[in-house]
C-alpha cells in the first residue's frame, strides 16, 4: 500500500505488488486503498474530512499466479553488456 499526499492536502492510497516484479506495471494488479487509509487514520485518532461517499463493499486484491523479479534480469543484462564492451575494447 502506498499513499500519495498533494499540497491541496488531498490524499490517495492504493495498493499494489511491489516494484519488485515485472506485474506491477499491470493495472490489474493494483486497487483504490482509501477504506483501508481510513481505517488507519481513525486508529490514529488523525483528523481528517471525508469528501465522497465510500463504497460498504469489501475488495479483494487477486495476486498473480507467478512474480517476475526484475532486478536479476537488469543485471544479467548489464553484465553481459558490459562483458561485451570489454571483448570489444581490445
């Protein structure tokens, strides 16, 4: 989950995969979070004022079968590419 605040004071949250994995640049894996920000800002007693209704519907977040890492594969990228400049540099 992740909270986006503004300077008109307006705030969004959303929950998603971590940037960790290829997924997260897929929308399906992502959804609005604001009951759940609400939730936490009155357990912490923040004050706040509410614009909009919230929907009285429970969501559920369908994580993907498989998680593609991609960090590993920038690296092996990136070594190979410099492996390759190296063979060429001489």
């Amino acid at each position: 989950m992740h909270v986006r605040g503004f300077s008109d004071g307006r705030l969004e949250a959303e929950i998603e995969i971590s940037r960790d994995y290829i997924e997260h640049l897929d929308d399906k894996y992502c959804r609005d979070a604001t009951p759940e920000l609400k939730q936490i800002l009155d357990i912490h007693q923040v004050p706040y004022q509410a614009r909009g209704n919230l929907p009285k519907m429970t969501f559920t977040l369908e994580p993907p079968g498989k998680l593609t890492p991609w960090k590993p594969i920038v690296a092996i990228v990136a070594i190979g590419a410099f492996l390759i400049w190296l063979s060429r540099r001489k």
